[in-house]
C-alpha cells in the first residue's frame, strides 16, 4: 500500500449532530405483513438520505414505524420526497406522516433504571398508577416494551431522571397495593453481566417443605410444621429451630430417603429458569437449610453447579435426630453466596439471589439483585424486589430475558415448554 491509495488515508472522525440541524420524522402506521421496512427505506434510498434513529412497534398486527432521516439535498427534493413516500403508503393502504423539525431525540437525563413491571392480569389502572408515581417523582419513561404475555404479562420501563433507590422506594408501596410484582434495576452493562443465581430450595426451588416430608413418614408432621412456619416468620432463631426439628426425627429409618426424593414437586418455572440460565452461560447454585439427602439429587437432576446443605446423622442405618457439619442458617446462606461467588470467579455485585423465608434476608441483601418470591411479609419488605406469581421463570423478565428467547431456544433443542 503506498501514500496515493485512497485506503491508506485515515477515517476523518465522525462529528456529532447539533440540535439545530434539520431533520424528517417519518412516520408509517398500518397493517403489518412483511416487506413494510424494506419498502420505506428502499423509498427514502433513492432521495440519498442518512438515518438518524428508527424504531418500530407491532401491536396486535398494526404496525407503527418511525425514521428520523435528514432531509435530502437539492432544491425540491424534500417536496419530492413527501409525494413519493405518500404515494408508496397509499399503494400498500398505509398512513404516512412526515414532520420537519431540527435535532434528534433528546439525550436520557441522568439516573436511569429499569423497571420491571408482572401482572397477573396487568391492570390499565396499576400502569396508571405506577407511570403518575415515576412522574412525581420526577422521572421520565422513555420507552416500554413487553418482555413477556406469558405465565405474566411483563412490561419493561427505561426511565431517567431520577435516582434508582428513590424511584424503588416510590414504586415498591404502590405495587404492593395494585397487586402487581415490581423490580427497579439500575441500567447499565452490570445488569446482563449477573452471572451467578443462588437458590434457595424449600418453597423457592421447590413446592415444599422436605422436612416436613420425612415429619410425615416419621407422624410428627404437624409439630414441625408448626416449628417451620415460626422460623420462616423470623419469630424463631433458625438454628435452634432446625435442631427442635430434627431430633423429632430420630429413630426413623433412613431408606424414607428414597420416598421423599419422589414426593418432592418442582415450583412451576423452575426448570425453564435453570435451562435458560445455563443456556446464558449463567452458573447456578442453591443453599438450603434443608438436607444434602434431597439436595444432591436435585443437583444430579437439574445440572446444578453448586449445592449447600445441611446433612441429617444417620447411623446403623437410621436418622439419629441431630445433623452434622456447619449448619446451614441465615448468616450461612450468605456466607454460601460469597464461596460460591468466589469459586465462580464473580463478584458479589453479579449475582442474583432467589428466596422466600426469613433465613434467606442475609443473602438475598448481599446479592447483587435479591428476589423474594412468594415470601413472608417481612422478607418482602426488605428484598430489592418481590415476585409474587407462582412461576419461578418470572426472574428470568427481572434480568432482561423475554419470554420469545425463552421459546425460541426450546425451539431449538426440542425442549417442551413448562
């Protein structure tokens, strides 16, 4: 290459558009069937025009397209420019729109979040609500999407201009009263680079309590449920709740083990959730304050990367009533977070925790998104964010994953859907 060829010289450095600088919005609304983009650029093309901006929404099949273009060069081209276009909606019964004005889209103000919005249904009155509490508090939505129609309906807000804790702390009273599930995430790269989701697993993970499983093969069922239900509650301290419990157990024979694994039911969702999660190139973990004997068969069924538990004694073939090692309680669970987090080479600002009892607040707060789903009253109020449906796969909306990227990979490998 030589200093003549025109190759060898560099790129001169785009410069930015000013605001004062004319622009064309053109707007397309109609029908939608395919060829609509191709055919409006392929118009504009021919007037040598460079695009600034698109967007383009499909609603129940009517299609609205917007190009923010500048205007051609040469003395009535723009004129031209408008008929042609016009002439070309008109031949596929579509409405065009073509608005002179300068500048492109105003630039988002700082504090910009994502907020998250599940309904079950999703009320015209809790949209209502939530959007007047973002403008009060001084924040602008700047563009919605739907993430999903399907368990939930789940709505994406991009909204800027006012701090994320604040705007959490103006939504999360409002959704609780609307009955509808809210998450508000700082935006930003970190939000898709969460790499690591922690699990816990009885009423999280799983539909049920799998202590209270082997209390019903050994008929003290409802004492330790009762036992339960106060530790979940935070009326009780974990670990000395956890002993209680167990010793209630001793002398049941340890083969019940078997049984129990088969009576253990999934959470509807739970695993699309973990599926899609692996598919992402996410690890994924659970910590429980329940027993390894259940654990390490849902770590063998499910493809799971970390596990922590706590283990029921047993000797000469029965449960003593006791456990041994570190008990698993809820300075435990987030102690598991941070080794696991480490052992995934991920911060602790990456990753996601997941459950519903008052033994899974250290963890859920020290994660980098913390999710309540289902739970206690006193673990909502504390949690970054609430998932109140009973489908575990609506996590994957609170990290950005819609539900057609869900269906399009089950596609496929042949996975059914949940």
């Amino acid at each position: 290459m030589n200093a003549t060829d025109p190759a060898a010289a560099p790129l001169p450095a785009p410069q930015p558009r000013t605001d004062d600088e004319r622009t064309l919005l053109v707007k397309v609304f109609g029908k939608d069937r395919p060829g609509i983009t191709a055919g409006l650029f392929t118009t504009l093309a021919g007037f040598g025009v460079d695009v600034i901006d698109i967007e383009q929404v499909v609603t129940r099949g009517r299609i609205t397209l917007c190009a923010l273009v500048t205007p051609p060069s040469g003395p009535g081209s723009e004129g031209a420019l408008r008929v042609t276009v016009h002439r070309w909606a008109e031949e596929l019964k579509l409405q065009a729109e073509i608005i002179s004005g300068t500048g492109d889209n105003r630039p988002r103000r700082e504090g910009r979040s994502h907020v998250t919005v599940l309904g079950h249904p999703l009320t015209a009155e809790a949209v209502a609500a939530l959007a007047g509490r973002i403008s009060g508090a001084g924040g602008n939505i700047d563009r919605v999407f739907r993430l999903a129609k399907y368990p939930v309906t789940a709505v994406e807000l991009a909204v800027s201009g006012t701090p994320t804790e604040r705007l959490r702390a103006e939504l999360a009273p409002e959704a609780s009263a609307l009955g509808v599930d809210i998450a508000v995430v700082a935006a930003g790269l970190h939000r898709r680079a969460k790499r690591l989701v922690v699990m816990d697993v009885d009423s999280t993970l799983i539909q049920d309590e799998v202590i209270e499983l082997f209390a019903a093969h050994a008929g003290c069922e409802e004492k330790v449920a009762e036992v339960t239900a106060a530790a979940m509650r935070g009326e009780l301290d974990f670990a000395e709740s956890l002993r209680a419990r167990v010793a209630l157990l001793a002398g049941l024979d340890a083969a019940v083990v078997e049984k129990v694994r088969t009576e253990v039911r999934l959470t509807p969702g739970a695993r699309t959730l973990i599926r899609t999660l692996k598919r992402l190139g996410y690890q994924v973990a659970i910590v429980s304050g329940g027993f390894t004997q259940v654990t390490d068969h849902l770590v063998d069924q499910l493809g799971l990367d970390f596990a922590a538990a706590n283990t029921l004694e047993v000797e000469d073939g029965r449960f003593t009533g006791r456990v041994t090692g570190e008990i698993v309680d809820r300075a435990g669970k987030a102690r598991w977070l941070a080794r696991f987090a480490e052992r995934a080479g991920v911060p602790l600002a990456q990753t996601v925790a997941i459950g519903d009892g008052a033994n899974d607040l250290d963890m859920l707060n020290a994660a980098g998104l913390g999710v309540a789903f289902n739970a206690k009253p006193v673990v909502r109020e504390a949690a970054h964010t609430a998932v109140n449906v009973p489908f575990l796969d609506t996590v994957l909306y609170l990290l950005g994953i819609t539900r057609d990227e869900v269906e399009a990979a089950d596609e496929l490998d042949g996975t059914p859907s949940e």
